[in-house]
C-alpha cells in the first residue's frame, strides 16, 4: 500500500522502511490465509491497516522491556504489529484454534521473528502451569471477553508490578463491573488511554498487578464466561 508511513504518521507513530515492508508481508500473508482459515472478516487493505495495524500498535506506548503474552491472539492482534514495532520484545501467543496457531507460526517465520512463541491451548490451563504463571511483564488481549472475565484469563500471567492492557471500545460499564475481579486477582487500574480510530471509540485499559492472584484463580470449567467474579 502506498503511503503507510504517513498512515502511521496520523497517529503519532513513526516507522522505519523496514517495519513498513514488514506489515506489507503480513498483510499480504493474512490475504493468502483468511480465505483458507476465515481470520478477520476486515479484507479491505486500509482498513486491516487501520483497524488491526494501527489500533494495536497504540498500546506500545506503555510498553518498554522485558517479555509479553497475548490471549486469544487469532491473526496476531495485538501481538504481531506490537513485536513488529518492538523486536526485542520477547513474545508469546495464546490461542485455541489449531489453525489460527499453524498461520501465527508461518507468519513469525516469514517475518524472521526471534523469541516468539506461540501456543495452542486455552488461557485458563495454561496459567495453571508454573511455566506461564507470574511469568510476564505484560499481557495484552483484544476482542476476546468480556473485562470480567478477561480479568480472569489475563492477570495470572503477569509477574507483581506488570501491566494487564486490554483493548477495548467504549468499556466504562465494563469496568465498572469488574471491581471485585480486579481485587480477587491483584490489580488495580492505572489509566484508561481513549483514543479515536477514524470515528471509532476505543480504550486502553490498563491494570498493574499489585498482589500475587490466588492459586485458586482462573476457576476453569467456564466459571470464566458464565460466572464472572
Ligand atoms: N485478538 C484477535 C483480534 O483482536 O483480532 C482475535 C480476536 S477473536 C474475536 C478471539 C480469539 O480468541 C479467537 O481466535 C479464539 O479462538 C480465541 N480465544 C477465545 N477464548 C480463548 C481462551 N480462553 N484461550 C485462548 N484463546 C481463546
């Protein structure tokens, strides 16, 4: 696409002539896949740039160092446009579906990504291993949950003094509900960065993790989804 720079440009965010050919390759290779694999019902190319690209590279802007993990990460959003922006990130994929994971792993080859990582499995197991639990500087999802419920998916992974960013459209209800969550857990919200994308209203929800999260949290068996905390 012609003029991406100044596409990110509006937005505040500058990219280098190698990340502009990157997010051409991925966008280019989320094409090829969505017709196989059905990722993103949003195929026009400035709109995936808008909507996918831009909007998950925003949340950089609270991220520095270290190690992050995305839930229910499905064609890479918000992760793959973050490690795009922030190569020495290290970064792993959380995701479900088998076939969204084969195409996020074809998909860090071609855009020859070091310490990036996905797996195939649902948050709420995943957390309950020693390998992932507490285990990172920051956790982001989109599109996934409900914010109460959410919370339950996130926050266990992250380590004491680590960020939990969602990315949200208008949440101020959505938040409202999730007090008890949020303390259950050991969060606390930090800020909530409201940015317009085109006329869309959207939310960042940050949370820092201020207490360790019970080992009897996430509950599993849907307990999640069907009785949020
Ligand atoms: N985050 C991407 C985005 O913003 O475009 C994908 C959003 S898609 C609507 C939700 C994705 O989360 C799906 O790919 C689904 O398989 C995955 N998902 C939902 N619940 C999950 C869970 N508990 N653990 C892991 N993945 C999950």
């Amino acid at each position: 696409m012609k003029h991406v720079k100044e596409l990110f440009n509006k937005y505040g965010i500058e990219l280098s002539e190698g990340q502009a050919e990157k997010f051409g390759l991925y966008y280019n290779l989320l094409t090829e896949y969505n017709e196989k694999f059905n990722i993103t019902s949003v195929t026009e190319e400035k709109e995936v740039y808008i909507k996918h690209f831009i909007d998950s590279v925003i949340g950089i802007k609270f991220i520095n160092k270290g190690n992050l993990i995305d839930i229910g990460s499905g064609g890479g959003f918000p992760l793959v446009p973050i490690k795009i922006m922030k190569e020495d990130l290290s970064v792993t994929a959380v995701e479900s579906t088998g076939k969204k994971c084969e195409f996020l792993e074809v998909l860090g080859e071609k855009l020859g990504f070091k310490n990036f990582t996905v797996l195939n499995g649902r948050a709420e197991e995943l957390s309950k291993t020693a390998a992932y639990r507490e285990k990172f500087d920051y956790c982001t999802s989109r599109a996934v949950a409900r914010y109460n419920t959410l919370c339950e998916y996130c926050i266990p992974f992250v380590k004491k003094g680590g960020l939990f960013i969602a990315y949200k459209g208008d949440a101020d209800e959505e938040v409202k509900e999730s007090e008890n969550a949020l303390k259950v857990l050991g969060c606390k919200i930090k800020e909530k960065y409201d940015f317009l994308l085109e006329d869309a209203k959207r939310s960042l929800i940050i949370a820092e993790k201020i207490k360790n999260t019970p080992e009897k949290y996430p509950r599993g068996h849907g307990k999640e989804r069907k009785n949020p905390l």
